[in-house]
C-alpha cells in the first residue's frame, strides 16, 4: 500500500488549490466585518508563543455558551484564522466562537499540541459562561476527540461540554508512521498509541462523527473506526470530500450544523 498517496488529498479534489485561496478571502472578509461591529476579539493570547493565540467571535446579544472550532492541516499547516468565516452557523445560533492556532510539526510534537488546545478551550471557558461545544476538522478533528481522554482538560471544564464532532477525524495515529509526513511527526509507537482516540475509552460525552462520502477510503475508515471504538453515531455527508465537507457550519440550519446543536439549541 502507498500510504503517502492514500492519505493525500489534494491530488483527487478537483481544483484544490483553488480552495486555500478561497477560504482566505472569505475569512479575510468575514474578520473585517466583525471587527467593524465589535463582534471579533482577535488573537487572544493563551499561552507564551507566538501562534498560542485564539480568536474569538461573539453574536448579539448574550451567548448561550461557546463552539470551539479547531483547524486541520495535518498539524503541520494553516492557522485559525484562514477559516473565520465558518463562525457564522453558530454566531447565527446565538452562540460565541472560538477558533485556537496552535504550534506545528516539526516545531513541536503532536502531543504538544493536544496540550495547547486544551489550555486554549480552558482560557476561552474561563472568558465564557455556559456550555462547550467542540468541532474540529482533519487533524483538528483528532484534536477534539483528544480532549475527550480524562487525563486532557480540567473536570470543571469537562462537565461543561455537551457535545463534540470530530469531522474527517484521524482517529488512529499510527498508519501515519508509514508516511513521510512522519518525518515531521517523529512518531513511534507509543507516542502515535498515546495521541490515538481509538484506543481510548468511550467518552461520557455525546459524539458524533462526521464524513464525506467522497472522502479518501482511508478517512472513511479512520471516521469508521472512532465509531466503533465509542459507540457513538456516524453520518457519512454524501458527495462531500475532505475540502467541502466543512462548508455547511456556515449555516446555522445545516445537517452538520444540527448534528452540533442538536434541539434546537
């Protein structure tokens, strides 16, 4: 098997290089227009370094509690910011939106940056009252998953998280050894095993695992297998490939959109 090829995904999404720019402006715009309305408090600091930042988006009125939203790029890529405008479903659900940059491979580890994204969440929870809801997409879905081990986040800070949905997660870190990719991860089989959800316990939390269906037989696998190791639901997002299959959190009445504010909330 050429593991490099089955885990890239560029090569088979029509026009992909088309889409970082796309998402650059839309972001772009999006920031300028919160920012005018005072709704956009960016690059809050969590931590000491540079990217530790998080930047946070605020809907009329009182938020009924926080969407934390975390960034792929196989976590060696991207910052929060490039995806800005995928607040709108939830700022139109009356929630407020937390998006974390965090540090990269091969600067850091990828435990290193489960732990930013936990002192992110804890820095935004304490800023927020109510409730937490998590997304995370591609490497950002492994993120979010992560948090949900009991040895990650604060219990005060768990028990305030009433949803979580991994998109395109991966799951199980250790196909990645066999990539180049593992160059700038440095894994070995007890740290790629650590950083795996699959071979942790079921969360209390409500899961939901979200796919496209025209994702790399790979990521429907490692979507798969999360389900399987929780018991949690799977819904497979038909025609969607790993690029597009976020879009519709920019729309407060979407299928995914309902799967993370499940009644109406």
């Amino acid at each position: 098997m050429d593991w490099d090829d089955a885990y890239a995904n560029a090569p088979y999404i029509p026009n992909s290089e088309e889409f970082p720019d796309r998402w650059r402006a839309e972001a772009d715009a999006f920031r300028q227009r919160l920012s005018v309305s005072g709704r956009a408090r960016l690059g809050m600091m969590y931590g000491h370094g540079p990217r530790e930042i998080v930047d946070l988006f605020l809907p009329d009125g009182v938020p009924k509690g926080v969407f934390v939203f975390v960034h792929g790029g196989y976590w060696r890529q991207f910052d929060g910011s490039l995806w800005s405008h995928l607040a709108q479903g939830a700022l139109d659900r009356g929630w407020a939106v937390a998006m974390p940059t965090y540090d990269l491979t091969p600067r850091v580890r990828i435990a290193d940056i489960t732990r930013q994204i936990a002192q992110a969440i804890c820095v935004v929870a304490n800023e927020f009252d109510g409730p937490l809801r998590l997304a995370g997409h591609s490497a950002g879905g492994h993120l979010v998953a992560r948090m949900l081990a009991p040895d990650v986040l604060p219990e005060d800070v768990m028990k305030r998280i009433e949803k979580c949905v991994p998109i395109s997660p991966v799951s199980d870190l250790r196909p990645l050894m066999n990539t180049r990719m593992n160059d700038d991860f440095k894994l070995d089989e007890t740290s790629a095993a650590a950083e795996s959800p699959v071979l942790t316990d079921a969360p209390p939390t409500d899961v939901t695992v979200w796919v496209g269906g025209a994702e790399r037989p790979v990521f429907l696998d490692q979507a798969q297998w999360l389900a399987d190791a929780w018991g949690c639901n799977i819904i497979v997002d038909p025609g969607k490939h790993h690029f597009d299959v976020i879009d519709a959190l920019t729309e407060a009445d979407s299928p995914l959109m309902h799967a993370i504010f499940p009644s109406g909330a």
